[in-house]
C-alpha cells in the first residue's frame, strides 16, 4: 500500500513539472520577459520600421541601410538625401 502512494505522488509531481515546463516554453516562470527581440531598424524608402534580423543590408557611402527586399535595396538612391520608392 506504500508502494502504491508513493508511486500516485511521485506521478502527480512528474505531471505538475511537465504541465509547468509545457505551459511556460520551458522557461523559468520566474522570468516574465518575452525572450530574444529583434531590433526594428527603419526602412529609408517608406519610412516604415522592420525587424533588423529579417532585413537585406546594402551599405552605401559607409553608410548601412535595411530594407524589407532586395527589389527595394536595388532601388534606393541616396544621392541629395533623394529616396525613391521601388514600384512607381
């Protein structure tokens, strides 16, 4: 009969530490920041703001640049400080 309840409470215990470490991502509960966030740079054609990790970079005059495509990287003119946008 020992045996019995200390095998229920051991599985009990094994089920709350899976059900936890499911529920938070395997992360610590005590940690309430989202994780790793990418830093937003700001595309030069429209203005706009784009994740860093996910951007083309094209460096110009010593100058890095992010933008969301390489069709829009191809585009970019920087003479004057005169943008162009890409499709028209």
């Amino acid at each position: 009969m020992l045996k019995l309840l200390f095998f229920g409470a051991l599985a009990y215990f094994v089920f709350r530490f899976v059900q936890k470490m499911r529920l938070s991502g395997g992360r610590d509960r005590g940690n309430t920041a989202l994780g790793p966030v990418d830093e937003m740079v700001q595309y030069p054609n429209c203005m706009i703001y784009i994740p860093k990790g996910g951007a083309i970079r094209k460096t110009v005059g010593g100058e890095t640049h992010f933008f969301c495509s390489q069709a829009c990287a191809d585009a970019f003119q920087p003479k004057g400080g005169h943008k162009t946008r890409p499709y028209g």
